[in-house]
C-alpha cells in the first residue's frame, strides 16, 4: 500500500472477527439486513465463509452453509466474497482426498466465493498444492498464507522461499496470517520488505489478531512498508481477539497521505448496526467482555525436551521444585514456587481442577507430561501425567508452562 495508489481493506465480521470473539456463533438473520450496506463500503473484499463458519453452522446454528452463502453473495453483488480454507483440511480437522479437496474448492467459487485465502497450520505449501491448483483452474483468486510464528527456523530467508513455492502454484495474492497476535511492528515491516522485494508485483495481506495490543502497530509498519491490503474489523467487533478497528486505521493511514476509498458514512451505519449485535451477544453471556481486552499476561511455551528435568523435592533461596501429583500438591508447590521467587514443578500424575483456579507465577515453570502419541495429544491425554477438569489456569507473564514429550509418534 503505498501513497500513490489505494490502500484495501478487507472486513472480516461476518467469519473471524466474529469468530474471534463469540465462537461464530452469529446466525444469517443476526446480520441479513446490513448486508446490502456493507456492499456499499468500498472494501477489498468481505471474509464471510469459511473458516469455523462451516463446522458452526452445521452443529449449533441449524443453518445450511451453502444456502448461507448463495444468500450473502445475492445481497452483496460490489463486493469480492472471501473465505478462509485449511488448505489440504478444507474446512475440518483431518486432511481429505485430493478428489474431495477439489470438489469443495469447485462449489465453494461456483456458489460465490471470489478469493480463497489457503493456508497450512505447518506452513507445507505441499498440503496448498491442490487446492491452490483448483482455485486456479476454476477462475478464483488463491491468496497464499505464511502462517507466521517465530523459532529458530522461521526466518525471512524461510518465508520468502515459501512466498516463491506459492507464486510458481499460481497464487495472485499473498497473505501474511498472524493469527495469534504475536506480529511486532519491526517483524511486521521486516517480512513485508522482504517479501515485497522478492515478489514485488503479487499484492501483499496482513492479517493479525488485538489479543497482544500490537495489531494497530503491526500494520502501519506492513503498510510502510509496502503491504497493499490489510484485516480490519468494524468497531464494535474489533479489539481483542479480533482485528484491529476498521475506522482506525482508514483515519490513521489517510491521515498518514494514504489513499483510503472506504465510504466513511457506510462505516458509520455498519458500526451503528454492530453496537446492537455486540450488546446482545453481552446479555446473552456469549460475548465474554474480556474477549474484547488486550491481553499480554499469557505466555505459553512448547518445548520438546527428553527427559523431565524436575524430580527433587526442595524449597530454597534460589528455587522450589518438586513433582507433583495431586491439585493440593500442586497448588502448595505453585505458592512456595513463588515465595522463593522461582520455581520448577513437574505434574506426575493427573489432575483434576475440579473447578478451581491456579497461578503460574512469574519464574515458575510448570511440567506437563511425560511421554505422548499424537492421538495422546489431541485427547488431551499425556501418559497419565495432565491436567484436566473444568477449571482456570492463569499464566503470569514470565512463566512457562512446558510439555515434556520423550516420543512423538507421528505414523
């Protein structure tokens, strides 16, 4: 995006901002009647379909998908119609045949869709092959996606390489997907630059998350640094979990000599219309007040170490360890742990919170696990050494909460 030409805007409060703040639990008849304004805003595109939009009209909001998006697409004619699809996952949670992939990324462009922004969790651009290859050969727009994380081996050198594998696939876009909210704003300007300098004439995307209190940052350095389109939600749905506000940025970067097209009286009405959704999703307890915060407390780190370093029972001047295997043990240890002022706890057995909430205080690292399979994994279940329950586990910032795996079995 630069000063000489118009900055996109892409509105996602009909699937992730939504999504991000009420579990896309927001039905057609919640939102019909906006639609035909929203198709008058002068946005880059509308995200609306998929994602979680699939899974949740099927199972809670008693809505048929297709039907949903035949529905949007008749009221907003202007507008480029953008879903979210999980490459090789398609819009589920386990990779599906090739012949499957291609059908649904078929329907979803016969039935609407005019972008399809295609990621992988791995960043495998093996798992966007044939979808990407569909989206092509059916005339639609294959936005490829860097899923962004930081590690030793996600480097810019990494990522560039991945934006070059997507351009020789066909992509006419490429999106920079930040879902987590961890995108700084030197990161932001150092990886657009980067990519923008590698493969100048495809469009660049930032999306990212408020959950840190960095998005706003994020994207003023991508845009200044040459990102041409940015996710924004509508006020009353952004911050938070969401996007960053779309009337925000549209004043900031036009005020920054931007050429921003968005029809401010349009914004206002939508915001207007939102404020009333907002404030039932409040009563009705589905909107959690919090989800709207900005959140820099919480700092998960996965690691993969081979054996469980803890194993002594000891509270000294320096550090408190022991492993544990009750929730009183853990909860007495989670308190010498931080009236020593650092702590390393290994759980050894599974625990229930039963409801209760614990701390991980700053300079405690806290255990998880011993040994675990992927089905392990994703049932929760680490060779008898968890935690599980109904129950509230805050993480203070400065404190770790590690998984201890010795084998992966990924066959």
């Amino acid at each position: 995006m630069s000063k000489t030409r118009k900055g996109g805007f892409t509105e996602p409060v009909l699937r992730d901002a939504n999504q991000s703040l009420i579990a896309t639990r927001l039905p057609y008849s919640k939102f019909e009647s906006i639609l035909e304004t929203i198709d008058k805003a002068g946005y880059y595109s509308a995200e609306v379909w998929g994602g979680a939009t699939f899974d949740v009209c099927l199972r809670y909001l008693q809505e048929d998908p297709w039907d949903r998006l035949r529905k949007i697409r008749k009221k907003m004619p202007n507008t480029k119609l953008q879903m979210l699809l999980r490459g090789q996952n398609i819009l589920g949670y386990k990779h599906y045949p090739d012949d499957v992939v291609r059908k649904f990324v078929e329907y979803s462009i016969k039935n609407g869709i005019d972008i399809i922004r295609i990621f992988d969790a791995l960043n495998d651009v093996r798992n966007l092959e044939v979808a990407v290859d569909e989206a092509v050969k059916r005339g639609g727009h294959a936005s490829g996606t860097i899923c962004f994380t930081t590690s030793p081996v996600h480097t810019l050198e990494k990522n560039v390489q991945m934006v070059k594998d997507l351009q020789k696939m066909g992509v006419k876009s490429i999106c920079i997907k930040d879902m987590a909210g961890i995108m700084g704003p030197k990161e932001s300007y150092d990886l657009v630059s980067a990519i923008k300098d590698a493969v100048p004439e495809l469009p660049l995307v930032i999306h990212t998350h408020c959950t840190t209190g960095l998005a706003f940052m994020t994207c003023l350095k991508g845009v200044e640094a040459g990102a041409d389109v940015i996710d924004t939600a509508i006020s009353p749905m952004s911050g938070g979990t969401a996007q960053p506000a779309t009337e925000t940025l549209a004043y900031a970067l036009r005020s920054l000599g931007y050429q921003v097209d968005l029809d401010d009286k349009v914004l206002i009405k939508m915001a207007d219309f939102f404020k009333g959704v907002r404030a039932d999703f409040i009563k009705d307890g589905t909107l959690d007040p919090i989800s709207l915060t900005t959140n820099t407390g919480v700092t998960f780190k996965f690691q993969l170490i081979v054996d469980s370093a803890v194993t002594t029972d000891k509270v000294g001047p320096e550090v408190a360890t022991k492993s544990v295997g009750t929730l009183d043990g853990l909860k007495t240890w989670l308190e010498n742990a931080n009236s020593v002022g650092k702590g390393e706890i290994t759980v050894s057995g599974n625990i229930d919170l039963k409801g209760e909430s614990i701390t991980v205080y700053d300079g405690t690292k806290l255990y998880i696990g011993k040994t675990a399979t992927t089905a392990e994994v994703s049932t929760g279940n680490t060779d008898g050494a968890n935690i599980t329950g109904n129950g509230n586990i805050e993480i203070q910032s400065g404190a770790e909460v590690v998984v201890n795996i010795n084998e992966w079995n990924v066959s």
